[in-house]
C-alpha cells in the first residue's frame, strides 16, 4: 500500500471547485458558505482518515518484515551419513619386457629323462619354443635330430611345453633351445 498525495489532493480540491463554481460560496446567507465549508471539511475529515488507516497498514507491514519466522524442519528416516568411497584400487605396475636369458635358462633344466624310456635318443637336440606373455609356453617344434619316433618326438615337446618362464609385456616370442636326454 503506499500514499498517493494527488488521490487525497483531489477529494479536497473537487467539492471546493464544484462549490465555488456553482455560485453558493459567494452568494449572501451564510447557508451557502455553511454548506461549502461542510463539505470541504468532510473532504479532509476523509483524506486525514484514509491516509491514518494508509500509516496503519504501512507500520503492519513493517512489524510482519521485521518479525523473526520460525519454521519447524522435522527428519524423517534420515540415513546415516555415507562413508566415503575407498580409493580406487592402484593398477599394478606392467610386467617387465622379455628376458631371453632367463627364459633359456628354465628351457635347459627341463628334466627329460622319462623320454628315454618313450624312444628319444641319448644326446642333445634342440627346439623352438613360443612363449605367451604369461609365461606359458603354448608351442613347441622338435627339429633336430632328425627321424626321431612320434611317441620319443611327443614326451620331449610335452616336457617342454610344461615349462613356464616370468610373465613379460608384449607379444609372443618364439625363442630356440638346447636340450639334453640323459
């Protein structure tokens, strides 16, 4: 709500226009100036009272502005606060490049003994052997000597093949190798 001076201003002047224009201010007899005071007087009697009931809303809205509110905030099957997620679990480091050393060296004490027995002939020979990244050996050729039996060729290439060298980073490598059937 706010005051509007020219909506007071207007109920006061209008009548005292209204009065004057129509001739009953100047006129002899005090009926007519009686009349024209009355009514001015109640344009202001009016003006006065609305603009007392205008102050009376502005002060209820400054009291409701500056009053604390209160607000009741109820928890309802709160869940307990979440612990933190655990860090991501560290990837491990990447195995180590090929190491043809050492992947000879766990060739040359494959134990062929039990070959003998399957035909293989005493003496050394030698194979080539293919090698996963994970260490196992998923190929095995026997190429020398030449002429050796299936069964004799078999038992040697399957005790190899058993043999498993340190998991490395990259592709298959197919590495040769010396053996000896005792």
């Amino acid at each position: 709500m706010r005051f509007d001076a020219m909506k007071y201003a207007n109920v006061a002047l209008l009548p005292l226009a209204a009065v004057l224009a129509s001739g009953c201010y100047g006129k002899s007899g005090a009926d007519g100036a009686l009349f024209a005071t009355a009514i001015v007087a109640g344009a202001v009697v009016t003006a006065a009272n609305e603009h007392a009931e205008y102050e009376r809303a502005l002060e209820r809205e400054r009291e409701r502005d500056e009053a604390p509110i209160y607000q009741r905030i109820y928890l309802v099957n709160q869940a307990p606060a979440a612990a933190p997620a655990p860090p991501p679990p560290l990837l491990p480091p990447p195995p180590p490049p090929f190491d043809a050393k050492s992947a000879r060296i766990a060739l040359s004490q494959v134990d062929l003994a039990k070959c003998r027995e399957a035909g293989a002939p005493r003496g050394y020979g030698h194979a080539k052997a293919t090698i996963n990244p994970s260490g196992d050996i998923s190929k095995v050729v026997i190429d020398e000597p030449t002429g050796m039996s299936a069964e004799a060729a078999t038992c040697i290439g399957d005790a190899i093949g058993r043999a498993t060298v340190s998991e490395f980073s990259g592709s298959l490598v197919t590495v040769g190798t010396t053996w000896f059937v005792p």
